[in-house]
C-alpha cells in the first residue's frame, strides 16, 4: 500500500496532476485512517485477546485430549492384564481338562481290565462246572454201563440153582448175625 502511494506521489511529480485528485490517493488516505481508528479503539488488543482465548481452549482441548489418551492407555493396560489373566485362566482350566481326562481313561482302562477279569474269571468258573458236570455225566454213565454189565455177566452166570444157593448164603448170615 505504501509502494501505491509513493507510486501515485512520483506520478504527481512527473507532470500529473494534484496528488489529492487521484482516487489512489484517497484510497490509500483512507485505509491509514481506518488503520489508525483501529489502533486508537485498540482492535489489535482485542485480536490478540481473541486469539489468546482460542489459544486457552486449543490449549484445554489438547490437556483433554492427553488426558483422554491417558485414560485409554490405562484402560488398554487393564484390559491386557485382564486378557492376560484370561489366557491364564483358559490354560489353567485346559490342563484341568486334560488331567481329568487322563484319570477317565485311566478309570476306563482299569474298569475294563477289572470287568474282563471277572468275565475270564466267570468263563473259567463256567467252564469248570461244565467239566465238572461232564465228569458227573461220565461216571454216571460209567457207573450205568458197569452195572448192566455187571447184571448181563451175572444174569448170564447165574441160573436159578446158583442164585438159590446165594440166597440161603445170605439168610444164614442174617440169621447168625
């Protein structure tokens, strides 16, 4: 603006006409006049008060915003310790989970080593009164078959005269007896 002015000032000087009949002029005189009232009403103090309160609420927007950050990384802190703490506890209940399977196999292996025990011992008690039984059926049998033949060697033996003689055999033991 001054450049302006001391243009139109050189012009004036160089054979124009009055400095004040150039509308330049009265452009330039009354910008200075309007920046001197501001001056005078002191708008400079009032700019820089404005902007000193936009600078205090930038400056409480940026304490909030750290005090936000803050507050986050303390939740981030305590939310890792709780994952942290999770993760412990899934492992935890995990090697529960794999113990308490271990002993239900291992009460599983030894409930069917017990029950085919007994099985094997019930086979075994089962196979033996068959055998038993058998032996009972054989000496049964044996004892039939020894005496019919027994009975077919005396009925073929014996006639009535020889059984007539054993009679009074046994009737003269009985009678002495």
């Amino acid at each position: 603006m001054v450049e302006l002015i001391l243009s139109e000032a050189a012009g004036a000087a160089h054979g124009g006409g009055a400095l004040w009949s150039s509308p330049s002029w009265w452009v330039a005189l009354a910008m200075t006049i309007f920046l001197a009232v501001l001056i005078w009403k002191k708008a400079p103090a009032a700019l820089g008060a404005m902007l000193d309160k936009r600078i205090a609420e930038i400056k409480q927007q940026l304490s909030e915003a750290e005090q936000l950050r803050l507050d986050a990384e303390s939740l981030k802190a305590e939310y890792e310790a709780k994952l942290a703490d999770a993760a412990k506890e899934a492992g935890e209940l995990r090697a529960r989970a794999e113990a308490e399977a271990e002993a239900l196999v291992a009460k599983a292996k030894d409930d069917a080593t017990a029950l085919i025990a007994r099985r094997k011992q019930m086979a075994e008690d089962r196979i033996a009164a068959a055998e038993a039984q058998a032996l009972s059926e054989v000496r049964t049998a044996a004892a039939k078959a020894a005496t019919d033949a027994a009975a077919k060697l005396i009925a073929d033996k014996h006639d009535a005269k020889a059984d007539k003689a054993l009679v009074d055999q046994a009737i003269a033991a009985v009678a002495k007896g």
